[in-house]
C-alpha cells in the first residue's frame, strides 16, 4: 500500500506536468499559427504584387502589335467574338 501511494503521487505529477505541456504546446502551435498566417497573407499579397508588375511590363511590349492569342480560356474568347457580353462570361 505504501508503494501504491508514492507511485500514485508520481503518476499525478507526471499527468500534471503532461497537461502542462500540453497547454503550452498548444498556445505556442496558435502563435504559429499566427505568425505564418500573417507570412502567407504578405506572401499573397507580393505575389500578386508581382504578377501584377509583370503584366504591365508585358503590356507595354504589346501596345501597336498585332498579335493572335491562342487559348483555352472560354471568356477571353467570348470578348474577342461578341459586342455584347454578359458580366458573368467577362468576370
């Protein structure tokens, strides 16, 4: 019954502690979770940024040229065909 006892002890301790760090893992992973979402949206955004960017510096390589654009894209070849176009096609 005295073994009992002193491993009864330790093994709430052990579960105190377990819990412990428990919580603390747990407020460390929502701080990460924070931190890189606060790094995806900055991510986002000079991403877009960037595309952005290289679009208007393809855009000026464009200007007076006759081109053919080749694609898949149903509402870009909706804008080319017709001279009335739905807002839904176009968005």
């Amino acid at each position: 019954m005295g073994s009992c006892v002193g491993s009864c002890r330790w093994y709430t301790e052990m579960q105190a502690q377990i819990s412990g760090l428990q919580a603390e893992l747990e407020n460390r992973i929502e701080h990460l979770d924070d931190i890189l979402h606060k790094q995806q949206q900055m991510l986002v955004r000079m991403l877009l940024k960037k595309r952005e960017d290289q679009e208007n510096e393809f855009r000026a390589y464009l200007l007076g040229i006759t081109f053919i654009v080749v694609t898949d894209c149903n509402a870009l070849k909706a804008t080319s065909e017709k001279k009335q176009i739905l807002p839904r096609i176009a968005s």
